[in-house]
C-alpha cells in the first residue's frame, strides 16, 4: 500500500505532463496539391494524385497508415499506396502521392462512348495515420476532380480513283485520312472494315499495321478494294461510271492493344485512271 501511495504523485504527474503534451501539440493539416496524368493512351491512364501534409509542431511526425479509395466514374478502383516511411520534419512539410491505373474497359462497355466524352470524374478518399508524441491521429482526404480521356481520331475518305475498270468489276483506291487530336502518338496496328458504295455491299478493305500518327499531326493511308459487278447491283456501276457516289466504311483500327470504332459515310467525287465501262 505504501508503495503503490508512493507511486501516486508519478502517475499524477505523468497524467499531467500527458495533458500539457496535448495541449501544446497542434494538429497536423493535410490539404490537396495537384492531380498530375503521367501517361494516357487508348488502352488506360496513369496519373498520380498528390496531398501536402503540414506539420506546425517542432518534433517531427511520420506516416503510419492510409485508407484509401478512389472511384472513376464512379466504378471503384485499386489505386497505389504512397510510399513507405514517410517523415515529416518539424515546423516543415511533405508531399503524400497517390499513384492510379486506369483501364478503360474497366468503366465502359463500349469506350466510344467514353471517349466522346469532354471529361472524366474521379473522387478520392480516405484516412491519412500519422505518428505523434500523443498518439496516431487519422487525418480525412477527400478530393473529387476530372481530367480528359483520349480523344477519338478524326477519319475522313479522300476522292477515291478507279485504278482500273471493266465490265465484269473494278479495283479502286480508297485514301483514308485519319487525324490525330491527342498528345500522344496514334500507333496503327491495321483496318478491317466492309464497304458500300450507292447503298450495296461490294466488299471488304484491310490494310496491315502502318507508322504512326504523331500528336496532333494526320496522314493519309489508301485502301485497296475490289468490286465483282456479277455480286453488285447496277447502282454500284452507275455510280462508278458517274464519278460520283456515297462511300461508306464500317470497320475497326487496331491501335496497340485497343480496338477503335470506324464508321464513315460520305458523298465523294471519284478520280479515274482508266476509261469507265460502256453503259449496257
């Protein structure tokens, strides 16, 4: 009993110097910095999100632990932790980073449409741990922002020229021009699509894997095609034969490891290098 009477005025005093340590410790703050895109391309994104944690207090902290979830479009995602050991020295600050992956299948079913869009939406939450001389303290973070999905290339047909031309068919040209809006290389990978001409099938165009398209330049590819008259209406030799007809391609460019739609339907002026069919 004595002893433990004895003991009474340390543990007062460490209660009391407890509190006095609480109350001249100030809380740290954790406030948002910047949302940086280190890599898009039509397959997903990588970008990183980063927090500023300031420390007002002379001792220094470090991190213990996060909490933290990240939603894109309101599909949740598994994000990247901020690396380990972080210290946050005293009267100073630090940056927290929070690496993201993006795959694009992983929010649509069908990425035209995504792609179509101006913006894409996330929002970040969570707990930050920090060691303290009074305890872990969890400081809230929250933070919802968008940035900008790849953008579709634009893809428009050139007059396409009658190579050659016969009674039985024709072999033509079709130039395809396809931009590129994004700052980021266009890798073609190849085109696969079927054609109409004067609103009848006449065949299918594909073309192999091609150079690039730089950011924000275009190029023009040509598309070999061959048209059996015994397997098309008339309309189609009319058209032919008229230098004027409605082009349509409906298909797909393989960029890397995506796959884009290509759908085209115009009215174009045909160039010839070879003497059009009688009429019948």
């Amino acid at each position: 009993m004595r002893k433990l009477l004895g003991l009474l005025p340390l543990l007062c005093g460490c209660s009391l110097l407890g509190k006095v340590a609480s109350a001249a410790f100030e809380r740290p703050k954790l406030e948002f910095k910047d949302a940086k895109l280190d890599h898009v391309d039509f397959t997903g994104a990588d970008f990183t999100l980063t927090y500023l944690v300031t420390n007002p207090n002379s001792v220094g902290l470090n991190l213990a632990q996060t909490d933290y979830a990240l939603q894109v479009e309101n599909h949740a995602l598994l994000s990247g932790k901020p690396q380990g050991g972080l210290q946050i020295p005293g009267g100073g600050s630090a940056d927290v980073a929070f690496p993201a992956h993006v795959a694009w299948k992983d929010l649509a079913p069908a990425v035209e449409a995504l792609f179509a869009q101006e913006s894409v939406r996330y929002k970040a939450s969570g707990t930050l741990g920090v060691n303290t001389p009074i305890g872990l303290i969890a400081l809230p973070l929250e933070h919802e922002g968008t940035f900008a999905p790849p953008r579709l290339p634009d893809f428009e047909i050139q007059s396409p020229k009658i190579l050659s031309i016969g009674l039985l068919g024709a072999r033509l040209s079709l130039p395809l021009k396809i931009g590129n809006k994004n700052s980021f290389p266009l890798p073609l990978g190849g085109i696969l699509g079927s054609v109409e001409i004067a609103g009848e099938k006449v065949g299918r165009v594909a073309l192999p894997a091609q150079a690039m398209v730089e950011a924000g330049k275009e190029t023009i590819l040509s598309l070999p095609l061959d048209i059996s008259f015994l397997s098309t209406g008339a309309a189609v030799a009319s058209a032919l034969r008229s230098r004027v007809a409605e082009v349509k391609i409906d298909g797909t460019l393989t960029s890397g490891t995506s796959t884009l739609p290509l759908h085209l339907a115009q009215t174009v002026n045909l160039t010839s290098s070879a003497a059009p069919p009688a009429a019948p």
